[in-house]
C-alpha cells in the first residue's frame, strides 16, 4: 500500500485483503475502508501494535479500530467529541459518533470481555486535547480533523496529537478530505475544509522542522477505471454491497478523495 491518497490499487494489495479480514468486513471499494486500512497498516508496520503497548483514537465514531488494536493485545483509549461539539455539527444525526464503549463494534474481532479490558472510552474536544492523554506509542484519526473548524484548526490538532499525545518513538496516522481539483481554490472554513498539495505540503516541511519523521507522501496516480469515477449526491452508503464504487467524490464543487499522513515523534 505505496500511497498516501485513495486509488483502487490498494484495494487489490493483499495487506488490504488481510486487514478487511481482521475488521470483519468484506473489502469493498469505499474510501472509509481504505482510510481505516491506511491507519491500521501505518501502527502494523510501524511496530506499535503488542501487548503492553498504548493506542489512543480521536473522533472514533463507530469505527473498528479500536477493537482491532485491542485484539493485538494493546491497551486503547477511545475518544470523541463532547456531546456540545457533536451537537454542533451533526455528527451524531449520521451515525458517526460514540458516546459509550457499547457502541464501538467489536464483534468478529475481539470477545466482549477482552474488549472491555482494553478499551476505554472518553470524550475529547480535538482542539483542546486533555493534558493527561500522554505517553501513548500511537495515536490515530479517521476523517475527523477536517471538521475542526479551518484548515489551521485541523494542521494544529495534528502538530499537537504527536508533541503532546505520543512519548518519544511513537506514531500518529490521520486521514482527511483532499482537494484533487484544485491546489489554490478550496473550503477553507467551516464545518468541512478540504486539504490542497500546498497545505500538506507544508505540514510536511513544518513537522520535519520540529524534528519528527514523515513518511513519504505519494499522491496515487488514476491507474484503474475507478480512480475516474466521482460519486456525486446522494453517496454510496459506507457499506455498499453493491452499487458504485466511492474511492472520489464530489464536495462543495471540487472532486475529492481522502488523503492520510504518518508521523514518528522524533523529540
């Protein structure tokens, strides 16, 4: 999985085929899978996943990761937004917010009794993160930083979920909206910002400055007749067991897919 954007390719790697397996979810063509993919192969390969190791998680919804690093014997603090943020912006209204442990699914991946023994849940706002989430060896966010507020907002929350968050040595992975149609023009505020080259670009430059290690950043080239295709309104659900492909899709006007990063505290 060489890329840092959605493409069909990854969908065909057999690391992808072997992390839908261990979610217990079959490996369709949807971009939420391949950002939950690209996180759990960032901590796979990045030698943070073991028993003792620590795992915390920001806006985790009803996401599977947490009960996936779990089952790998880590112990793994599960956040979301408090209920006035959540309220704000819709979040829960669509399905995509966690409020309790119950509602993170784990079944297919870790008994309910380990699960509980090694996750715990939270509230977290991620632009004001609690000073006693610490010393964690990984830390991670799936689509959630573009709902911050701008795109500073969501550049700061990732600067700091590596400088306060991970001890020295430790990982962050975080995907969110990248604007393919434009590196000028984009959402700069609001609800929904999308991300342009220039501003991870410059993330890149910023986080490598303050002393830490950035993976490569390889934006997929459209190598398959479904890189070229653009969901538009109403969007392929999140479990399309038929239907279109949703790797692209139209947002505000731009085409857009997702995009992630991954960072090693250096200091």
């Amino acid at each position: 999985m060489p890329y840092s954007t959605c493409s069909a390719a990854d969908f065909y790697h057999p690391r992808f085929s072997a992390i839908a397996r261990a979610m217990a979810i079959p490996p369709m063509l949807h971009r939420k899978f391949w950002e939950w993919a690209y996180i759990v192969n960032a901590a796979q390969t990045s030698g943070v996943v073991a028993p003792g190791k620590r795992a915390l998680g920001f806006g985790v919804g009803t996401e599977r990761m947490p009960a996936l690093f779990a089952q790998g014997g880590m112990q793994v603090t599960a956040t979301d937004a408090p209920q006035s943020v959540d309220q704000a912006q819709g979040w829960s209204s669509n399905g995509q917010y966690s409020s309790a442990i119950d509602t993170i699914p784990h079944a297919g991946i870790i008994d309910t009794e380990a699960f509980r023994q090694r996750v715990q849940f939270r509230e977290c706002d991620m632009n004001a993160i609690d000073a006693d989430l610490r010393d964690y060896d990984f830390c991670w966010s799936s689509c959630a930083l573009e709902h911050l507020g701008s795109l500073q907002l969501g550049l700061d929350f990732i600067i700091n979920s590596v400088e306060q968050t991970l001890k020295v040595g430790g990982v962050a992975c975080h995907t969110t909206e990248f604007n393919l149609s434009s590196n000028d023009a984009t959402v700069e505020s609001g609800s929904t910002v999308l991300y342009r080259r220039k501003d991870w670009d410059a993330l890149i430059a910023e986080l490598r400055a303050r002393g830490h290690e950035v993976a490569q950043f390889v934006i997929a080239p459209d190598a398959h007749f479904l890189d070229g295709y653009v969901d538009t309104v109403p969007f392929a659900s999140p479990t399309p067991q038929s239907g279109p492909a949703h790797l692209k899709l139209e947002l505000y006007g731009y085409a857009c897919t997702s995009v992630g990063i991954t960072v090693r505290r250096g200091r």
